[in-house]
C-alpha cells in the first residue's frame, strides 16, 4: 500500500492532492462518528487513513523534484 501510494502522489498536482487530503479526512470522519455505539469492523482503517493523510501532507510540503527521486530511487 505505501509504495502504491507513494507512486500514485508523487506526479499528482497541488489541486489533486488537497482533492485526496480532503477526502480522506472525510473517510476519517465517517470512520470515527458514523459507528457511534458500534464497533468498527476494521479496526485498522483509522490508523491506515491517519498514516495515509500524512504522506500526502508531507510530498505536498515538499519539493516536487525531491518526492521524484525518492520514489525512483525506491524509499
């Protein structure tokens, strides 16, 4: 899923990229409050959508050239 991911951003625009941190967050909301009273059947999708929102903020923040090399070069 990381490397996937990373793939994925690292060509995207700034416009594509706030697109995915907001829907995320959204995803994140509906994870945390839709399932009021009941439990989560995937326990592990907060923490996977947390960790994703963050590796969009962080090649958003960085310089695009910086994010590509990193992905050729495999990190």
């Amino acid at each position: 899923m990381k490397s996937t991911l990373l793939k994925d951003i690292a060509h995207k625009t700034q416009a594509d990229l706030a697109k995915m941190v907001s829907d995320k967050k959204e995803s994140l909301r509906q994870f945390r409050f839709g399932t009021t009273g009941a439990k989560a059947k995937n326990v592990k999708e907060g923490k996977t959508l947390r960790r994703d929102i963050a590796r969009i903020l962080t090649v958003m923040n960085k310089p695009k050239e910086e994010v590509v090399s990193e992905v050729k070069k495999g990190k």
